[in-house]
C-alpha cells in the first residue's frame, strides 16, 4: 500500500514527503511516544514485489541497528506496514548530501575542510568495519553534510548513510546473510567510486574497498575532480584496474607530501597496498600530513609505521614473518629472528611491514597478541619494562615501569609470569629491534636479559613469544647471551634478502610517485645503479629521495638536474654531511668528532657498530659545555638555523626520550650504522683513532666482567692489559679529548688497578722464586699429561679401526654417506668405504646374517651403493645393487616381526628401482615400481613411525610418479602429483632439507607449467623456490645440495624468461645458473646431476642466443655442451637423460624432459631404522 501524509502507522502520524529514489520513499513523521520528528524509510509497491530487494532492505535495517557512532545515520526501529512492507524510522537529518554541497562550492574544497570530513568519515567507517559490515557504496550521495555552530570548526559535521547493499555477518539467529544473497560476480557499488576489486565481484570484497571509495571522494573533495574519468561503469571499471591516479600534487600544489602519500595509497590496485580504515583515521589525524612543508620520505631512518603507506617492495617477506608468527604460536619454536646485512631494511620491514599487518589482523579478527616493542639501550633492562608496560596497559594492566624493573631484576621467572597476566585468547610477543645492540650498547645488563629471555622461552606452554633482528655479521658476537646462543639452532631464522636491481627500481619510483615525486623510469634506474655496490643501498636511496623531495619542484627535468648536482646516491649523503659539520667551525668539529666516536663500539674482533648512549655521556665527550650542547643540537638537526646549502634537514643523530623531565637522560644514537662507512669524515675520524678506541672498547669489555665478578681487586685484568688500556685513556687526555669516551665503570676499573698495580710491585720480589718454581712444576707436569694423551690417542685408534670392523659400526653408515654425499671430490672414497662395509658384513657368519639388525645394515648399505652409482656411475650397476637389496628385504620379510618397517623398506626400494627404469626409458617397469612403492606406503604412517619421515617419502615417490606421467605425455597428471606432493612437503618441520625439498617439487611445478603454458603459475611457483632457497644458499650451513637446487631454479627460471620473452630475465637467470652448476660440476665432475643442470643451463643460453640472432654465441655455447655432455654419454650409453639433453631440443623435444628437476643430491631419506 503507499504511504499518504497525515496516515497514522502505529505511533508515527506522516508529515510531509522528504524525497524518493528507486527503491522507495522518505517521510517526515512525528513519533507520538517522544513528540520527535523522525524520518520514515519505506520500499515503494513496485520494489517490495521483489523478495531480494525487501531482503536488501531488511538488511540495511539490520546493519544500521547494529551501528552506534556520531558519524552513522541512527537507526531505531525496523517495523512492517499492515501489508507486511517493511519500513525503518531513523533520525530525521537537515542539510545536503555530500554531492549537492560539492556542487554549490566555489571550485575545490578548503584543504582543512576535505581533511576534517575524510577524517570524520574514516572514524564512522572504521567503527563500520569493527562490526564486521561493509558499505560497498560509500560516494558523495550517501553521505549528509550538516551544518555546525559556526564556532565549530570547519563548521560542518558529516554522517553516512543508505546501506542498502552493504555486506552483513550472518544474522545470529540465522537471519538473511548478503553473502548468501550475493552471487560471487554480481557488480554492486557506484562505478566512480568502485574499487578494482569490487568491479570483478561484490561478494568477497572487505573493508579495503571502501577505503578505495574513501580514497575517491577525498581525491574529489581536494582537486574537485575524480581520479578517472570515463563515459560507463566498463570504462570506469578499466581505469579503475589499469591505470594510475594523478598525482595530488599535480593538480593541487598546496598538498603535503604526506597527504599525498596517504590517498596514494588508498587508491592502490592491491588491496593488501591500501591502509586499513583505522589506519586512515589516524593517518589524516597526524600534523604532518597537513604541513606541506615536511618531507614524506624517512631518509636515513628505517621506515616507521607511520610510514607504511610507503614502505614497498616487501609483501612476501612481510607474509613469511607473520606465518612464521603463527607457528611461533602453536608450535614449540616461539623465537623467530630476522637476519641480513647492515642497511637490507630489517627494521623497515618489523615497523612498516610486519607492524601494520599485526593491527590490521587485530582490527579484523580480534588480538591475538600483545606486542612489547624493544630497542635495547644502556639501560635495556628499563626498555624491557617499558614495553611490557605499555603491552600489559593495552590489555588493562596497569604497572609503573619501576615495578616491573624491579621485579625483572629480582625475580628470575618474571618476564614468564608477566607473559601469563595477557588474556588468556593472546600471546605475549616481545620484539627486540637491533638485538646486536644488547651486546654492544646494553651490556651491563645483558645477561640478566640473556637469562630472563632463555627462561621465558624454556617453559613449556610458554605464553611468550620472541621476534628479534639482528645484523648477520654479529652472528658471532651472540656468544656474549649464551642462553640465547645455544638456543638459537632452535629458532625460526629468516635470512632477509636484499631486494634485486629490477624490483628496487619500481621500489624506487613508487615511493617517488606517491609523494608526488614524478621520478623518470631513466632516473629511477641510474638511482639503482648507482647504489648497486654498496650494502645499504635502501638507506642511501632514501636519503636520495629526501635530498629530491621539494614542497614546490616536482618536474622531472628538475629532478634529474638536482640528482646530479649534489653528486647522485653516493654523494648525496656525504655532501650533506659535510655541509652539515662545516657550519660547526673548526673547534665544534673537533666537539663533533669526539661526540660521535662516543656513539661508534669499535672491537678488534668484531665489526664497528653504533650504540646507544645516555646524552650526559655523550656531552661530556664533547667537552660538557654550551659549545659541545649546541653540536649535539646541530648534529640532531634541531640546533640553530640553517640555510639549504649548509645542512638544512640533515640530521646524523637522533635524540629519544623526555627532554622535558631529565634531558641527562635522553638516549642518543646515530640514525644508522651505514653511516660509518657512507660519510668520509667519520670514516676517517674511526680510522684515525681505531687503535685507541680498540683499545677503549676492551676496557669497557673486561670493566664488565670485573664488575660480574663482584668487583674484586683479584679479578681486574692482568698489569700488562690496564697499562696498554691506562695508556690509551691518558693519549686521549694529551690530545685534548674532553673525555675519552668510555663508561663511568671503565673508569673506576682504571683506578682501582692503579692501585692493585702499586702493591702488587711491593710484593712481586718476594714471591718471584716461588713463581718460577711453580712455573717448572706445571710446565713438567704439562708435558706428563701430553705423553699420556698421546697414548690414549694412539689406543683410541686402534680400537677405533677395529670397531669398523664390527656390525655396530655399520649402523651409522648410512647416514655418514648421506652427509658425504654433500661434500666434493671424495667419491673414491666414499665407493671405498661403502665397499668395505659391504664386504666386511656379507663376511660374516650366516647366523649373524640373519638377524634382523644385521640385514637392515645390509640392505641400507646396498641401497647407499645403488644410490651412489645411480648419481655418479652406471644406472646398470646402481641397479644391481638394488636388486642385491631387493633379494636380502625378501629374504627378511618372510621371518621378520616388524612388517610394517620390511613394509617402508620394500617401498622405497621399489622407488629406487623405479627412478632406475625411468632414466633408461623403461616406462612399464618404472609404472610398476612406482605403482609398488605407493602401494606399499598407504596412505598414513603406521603406529610409531615418524609423521614427517613417512609425508617425506610419500611425496618422493608421487614426485617420481609426475615424472613418470610427464614422461608419458599426461601433463595434467602430473601437475596433480605436483600439487599433492608439494602439500605434503609444506607440513613437514622447516629444517634446510625439508625446505629444500620442497623448492626441488615447486621448479618441477614450475616445469611442467612451462609446458602447458601457464607461464604465471610457474612464476609464482619459482618465486617461491627462489624465496625458499636463496637464503638457504646464503646461509653458514649452505653445502653442495643447496648450491644445486639452487641452480636449478635459476636454470628453470631461464626458460620460463625465454617463454615469456624476456631475454634479459632468462639472461641473467641463465648466467646464474651456468656459474653455479659449472663450480659444483668442477668440484664433482663425474656427479651426473651436477652435469645435468650445468647442461640444461647451457641449452638455455644457446636458445637465448638464437633468439637473439647471436649465431657466434649459439655455436659456442652448443659446443661447450656438448663436450659436458660427451663422457657420460660414453659412460651409460642407456641414460637417456644425457641422451636428449644432448639433442638439439635439449630435452624439450618430449613431455619428459632432462635434467630430472627433482633429483635429491642424496637419494630419499631412509626410513626409520630398527
């Protein structure tokens, strides 16, 4: 029925029309109950025909009552009209859609305007997104502009409306849920203002989709146009997807470089780019990004998290350490730590990458952590407590920082019981950032943070988790935690990689352009380039990018005349850094050198690094007066004025903590190590006084340690060390330092061994015979011990060489091979060895053959020599061997009472021999094998047997069964397998091997894509391998077998560059792979994978060159294959691996193609043994 004015419907009498749409109509009714004037929302007769629309309606309804925020129009009831037509009564709103006041504005929106209501609607959509709700038609027409008190400002308050197809979470009673009622490609939104995601399908958008939408509007608000423009929703849809939004600045020059950067961001193509909706509430609340003034880019600094929007390049590393975070929870490694090198962006990627992903999964499904965030300093004991404090405060836990510093001192389980006061739905994650600081900066305190740590973790069920960073080159140096050293095989180690040449150049120019920095693809590249030799090169682009940056220059042309002005990415920083100390004069210099060589631990034994300092140290190194605050000032970039060719914006140091309070106490540090090597005068400051401060720095180690042992005169160091380490404090002192730069402790050190060293020389006469008696004793008795160690040595061997001998010495063969495997040039050894142990047990009695401890070292040998063959030698006699272990597995299986173990052994066996019939082209007897070996596996382990040994040989044997399908032509088939091997392969335990494993699986994937042309599946499977093994390979444990995988991947991912037409991706990966395999084939030559992959890496380069029309290359490269090729092709004329390879295809002239992508370096692992 419709709706009249003056009609009574229940206690609402109808005004007068407010407005009508598609849908419905809008009244003005009074509410007889309050006497209050509401707005009555009713379907028309036309829509309430129509079962979705009521639903959409209800639903609108439904998300509205679910919604309290000053932002969001209110909701109070939901009702139906006698005729069942449903109806809802909300607050009545005076004023203008955001639309109609656009249009009555005189040209764009006041700056402060835009941002007042963009922040306003972030806050009302973020409490939206907490519900669990999205709009999905968040635009100007659904949005009410009301007019405000005029001593308000900007005077003007905004509120959403009209969620009409906005997405619900399921009714709680089972009530209609808009996923249910959206089909998963309907188009539902606005086109304008339609995320790129939402174009494709409404159904599985989240709250990321309007933060697109937001990002529009306030595109719209600030320039007074749309991002796009275009003639229909499709048109809208393709520039929405494929095309990039002028920069702000570009059409509005008064914009921030902040602000810019945010709606940049908002309006990224990837959802995962955008900021949450929280986030953007409180970016568009930050000063900065309202002052054009300030500059976007960190500089020299890590990447905040408020800095996020422009932290780029880091997607996969940033979703490795939050996976790994979730096994750290469920999972007995609770420790995950991030290594690389000096200036890779460790702590970037924790703060703008790791960070922000943790407060958007607690936005979207509740928190599951709190985060106690650490940087250790002098007092790293007190930053523990603080970040505990501030952690237990987020969760309602109030503890001053004394407290828990006290406790943390007193009580050695503290940090674990503090772990168990967080809510019981969350875990405890403390992040330490720079831990190599622990040791260098912090160290007073550092063991008893070594002991609290260790015992947190030692618990089991420990409710503590622990994320560190750490520089690789202070791997050594952890020896000074024990605790945690000897834990740290334990944890979960994320090598961090340095971003390649190619990814950092878009890096580079997406960072420039969202900060409406319009950096030409030309100067972006010699950016790079130019970096491309140093270790911190994300640092020194950076500081490029900073030096760049200008409120009011933003043309290209400029750009690259200032780049090269100041002296490109290597220039920039010492330029600026010399400007800087030069406006501090010829005395303030000197204050400076000094101030900063107190800021630098410099140790014979380990690498320079920079520590934290309280600031009273500090300025007592510069000389404790007006002239050395005012260089700490400067250095800060906070001292007075100065100009933009004397340092303006530079700053070397950074100051934290109150000044206000007790400015004494405020820690000082410099903003990055690299600028020990990247600014000439420090480096050459460091190697003017490196002797020294070694010397100093050894001091303070071994005060330390006299002061662990009780600070007694007995337990100084010797005379001879204080008087080197006496005589380098006092040329300090000629020289005019101020202070010599080390601790108050080092200090009393000094001078309590002064005074040890007088009375020591009163009493030295005296006891000078005794000490040469006693030196006489202990060198005889010395040289007593060394005779009788030599004979226990030689007895050792004889028993030795004699339990080789034994049965028992058998047991442990197999594994000792399989290390072997991994170790070049020894394999006439290895044959030796395995030979000799074969002989030895088949000589013994056959009463002692038949015990089944006896034949599984048999069998383990025969299999380690079939192996051995099989990867160096004839297939012919790797097959003999296997038949020889065949014979003895069925001789054991008919008087055997462990089945199931005989059961394993059978099924590996049948694989090996399967792998044997594979290469000789034998596909029925390899069918057979395979089919065997599976058959003899089932399908889950048996009771006792290791989970992880059984998912591991299992995957091996379907891997060798895709081998087999691809040999045969049936490539979905064998993408299958892949597929099933590859799942079994991610549930095992990440060790190296496992890990590499499964890179060996995703370049077979990866193979087969190739094949079939789907050349994006196989990318992403070799971005994958690649992310996998390459810090394997870099890491200290890399052998042999992680080199090989390695280059096989580089060797796979050369023919996919070839496929894709990318001639300098396949060159690059090519070149990769030919160096790697050509090392290993020297080291090993008769090693027949090695050959293989060095082979195939080979046919890639001369169809590259062919390609290319480099006929003189493609000959040569053909040439130099084949004379790889030709001896093992006379060795086991039957492997047909060497055969095709050795072809003109290569090995691609069939579905099977050669080198074997999944080739263990040591065959499969055994299974478990007796």
């Amino acid at each position: 029925m419709g709706v009249q004015v003056g009609a009574q419907l229940g206690p609402y009498r109808v005004l007068h029309p407010l407005g009508h749409g598609g849908m419905g109509q809008v009244f003005a009714v009074k509410d007889a109950c309050s006497e209050r004037v509401v707005a009555l929302k009713v379907l028309s007769e036309e829509a309430a025909s129509h079962p979705q629309t009521i639903a959409r309606f209800v639903q609108e309804g439904r998300a509205l009552t679910m919604l309290r925020h000053p932002g969001i129009v209110e909701v109070t009831s939901c009702e139906r009209l006698e005729d069942g037509t449903p109806f809802l009564v909300m607050e009545l709103l005076e004023g203008l859609s955001l639309r109609d006041w656009m249009a009555v504005q005189d040209g764009p929106t006041k700056l402060e305007t835009a941002l007042s209501i963009a922040q306003q609607l972030a806050a009302a959509m973020a409490h939206v997104h907490e519900k669990g709700i999205v709009h999905r038609d968040l635009k100007p027409a659904n949005i009410m502009v009301i007019s405000k008190d005029e001593a308000s400002s900007p005077g003007l308050t905004v509120k959403v409306l009209d969620f009409g197809i906005a997405k619900v979470p399921p009714a709680p009673t089972g009530g209609i849920d808009t996923q249910v009622q959206t089909a998963e490609l309907v188009q539902m939104g606005t086109a304008p203002y339609m995320a790129p995601e939402q174009a494709l399908g409404a159904a599985e958008v989240d709250g990321k989709s309007d933060v697109y939408a937001l990002g529009v509007v306030l595109f719209e608000l600030i320039t007074g146009r749309l991002p796009f423009e275009a003639d229909d929703a499709v048109a809208f849809a393709t520039k929405h997807a494929k095309e990039q939004a002028p920069s702000l600045r570009t059409l509005r020059a008064e914009v921030s470089g902040g602000l810019c950067v945010l709606v940049d961001a908002m309006l990224a193509k990837e959802p995962r780019e955008r900021p949450t909706m929280a986030r953007c509430r409180e970016a568009l609340a930050e000063p900065w990004r309202r002052d054009r003034s300030v500059c976007p880019f960190p500089g020299l600094e890590p990447f905040s998290e408020h800095q996020a929007e422009l932290f780029f390049g880091r997607h996969v590393e940033t979703a490795e350490i939050l996976e790994r975070l979730d096994g750290a929870r469920s999972g007995p490694v609770r420790w995950v730590q991030i290594e690389g090198s000096s200036g890779v962006g460790k702590s970037s990627l924790v703060q703008a990458g790791v960070r922000p992903r943790l407060q958007d999964e607690q936005a979207r499904n509740g928190a599951l952590w709190s985060v106690a965030w650490m940087r250790p300093s002098p007092d790293p004991l007190g930053a523990l407590a603080q970040a505990l404090s501030e952690a237990l405060a987020g969760d309602g836990r109030s503890h001053p920082v004394e407290e828990i510093t006290a406790t943390l001192r007193d009580e050695p389980g503290a940090l674990r019981a503090f772990a168990d006061q967080v809510p019981p739905e969350r875990m405890l994650l403390v992040v330490i950032e720079q831990m190599e600081e622990l040791f260098t900066t912090g160290v007073e305190q550092a063991a008893l943070v070594d002991a609290l740590l260790d015992d947190a973790l030692d618990q089991e069920g420990t409710r503590l988790c622990l994320l560190t960073t750490l520089r690789s080159d202070f791997l050594q140096g952890l020896d000074r935690l024990p605790r945690l050293s000897r834990r740290l095989n334990r944890a979960s180690r994320y090598h961090l990689p340095p971003v390649d040449e190619v990814a950092l150049t878009a890096v580079t120019q997406g960072m420039g352009r969202r900060a409406g920095l319009e950096l030409s693809s030309r100067l972006a590249g010699q950016m790079v380039r130019d970096a491309a030799r140093a270790s911190c090169r994300l640092l020194l682009l950076g500081h490029a990018l900073q030096a760049l940056w200008s409120p009011d220059d933003r043309e290209a042309s400029s750009l690259e005349q200032r780049y090269t002005a100041f002296g490109g990415v290597g220039g920039a920083l010492g330029k600026h850094a010399e400007a800087l100390l030069e406006t501090l004069g010829a005395e303030g210099r000197e204050r400076a050198k000094w101030l900063v060589l107190s800021l630098v631990q410099v140790d014979s034994e380990a690498p320079d690094a920079c520590r934290v300092r309280k600031r009273s140290d500090v300025l007592a190194a510069a000389g404790n007066d007006a002239l050395a605050e005012e260089v700490l000032l400067r250095l800060a970039g906070t001292g007075a004025a100065m100009d933009a060719a004397h340092g303006a914006g530079m700053r070397l140091i950074s100051l934290s903590g109150e000044a206000e309070t007790d400015p004494a106490d405020q820690e000082v540090a410099f903003i990055h190590d690299a600028l020990l090597s990247q600014v000439p005068a420090i480096s050459r400051w460091l190697d003017e006084e490196r002797a020294r401060l070694e010397q100093l720095s050894a001091l303070e180690e071994a005060a330390r340690i006299w002061e662990r042992a009780g600070c007694a005169q007995s337990d100084l160091p010797s005379e001879a060390a204080m008087a080197r380490y006496r005589e380098a404090f006092e040329e300090s002192l000629r020289r005019g330092v101020p202070r010599p730069p080390v601790n108050p402790l080092a200090q009393r050190c000094l001078e309590e061994a002064a005074l040890r060293d007088r009375r020591a020389r009163v009493r030295k006469r005296r006891i000078e015979g005794l000490v040469i008696l006693t030196g006489t004793v202990i060198v005889a008795g010395g040289v007593y011990a060394l005779v009788q160690q030599r004979a226990a040595e030689a007895n050792f061997q004889r028993a030795e060489h004699t339990l080789h001998r034994l049965v028992g010495a058998a047991e442990q063969i197999s594994d000792i091979d399989w290390k072997l495997g991994r170790v070049p040039g020894i394999l006439a050894r290895r044959r030796k060895l395995l030979s000799g142990i074969d002989e030895a047990l088949q000589s013994l009695p056959e009463a002692d053959l038949r015990k089944p401890e006896v034949r599984a070292r048999v069998i383990s040998t025969k299999h380690r020599l079939g192996d051995l063959y099989w990867y160096n030698d004839s297939l012919a006699v790797a097959e003999r061997y296997y038949g020889e272990a065949r014979a003895e597995l069925e001789r054991a299986r008919a008087v055997s009472q462990e089945a199931r173990w005989w059961g394993l052994q059978l099924a590996l066996n049948e694989s090996k021999r399967g792998k044997v019939a594979l290469a000789r082209d034998r596909l029925d007897d390899a069918q057979r094998h395979v089919d065997a070996s599976l058959a003899l596996l089932g399908t889950a382990p048996g009771a006792g047997q290791d989970i992880d040994d059984f998912n591991r040989t299992l995957a091996t044997s379907t891997l060798e069964q895709a081998e087999l399908l691809l040999a045969r032509g049936d490539l979905e088939g064998a993408a299958r397998r892949h597929d099933e091997a590859i799942g079994r392969l991610r549930g095992l335990a990440r060790d190296e091997y496992n890990q590499s494993l499964l890179a060996q699986a995703l370049v077979a994937q990866a193979g087969v894509a190739i094949t079939r042309g789907e050349l994006g599946r196989a990318g992403a499977a070799l971005d994958e391998a690649m992310a996998i093994q390459a810090p394997l390979a870099r890491s200290a444990s890399a052998d042999t077998y992680t080199h090989h995988i390695l280059a096989c991947i580089h060797a796979e991912a050369a023919t996919l560059g070839l496929a894709q037409g990318e001639h300098g991706v396949a060159r690059q990966h090519g070149d990769a792979a030919r160096a790697l395999s050509r090392k290993l084939h020297e080291g090993d030559p008769d090693r027949k994978v090695y050959a293989l992959v060095l082979g195939k890496s080979l046919h890639g380069l001369e169809a590259l060159a062919a390609a290319e029309g480099d006929r003189a290359a493609e000959a040569a490269v053909r040439a130099e294959r084949h004379a790889l090729l030709a001896p093992f092709l006379r060795l086991d004329a039957e492997d047909v691996r060497f055969q095709r390879l050795a072809g003109p295809e290569g090995g691609r002239g069939r579905p099977g193609r050669a080198p074997r992508a999944v080739e263990g370096d040591s065959g499969e692992p055994e299974p478990t043994s007796l």
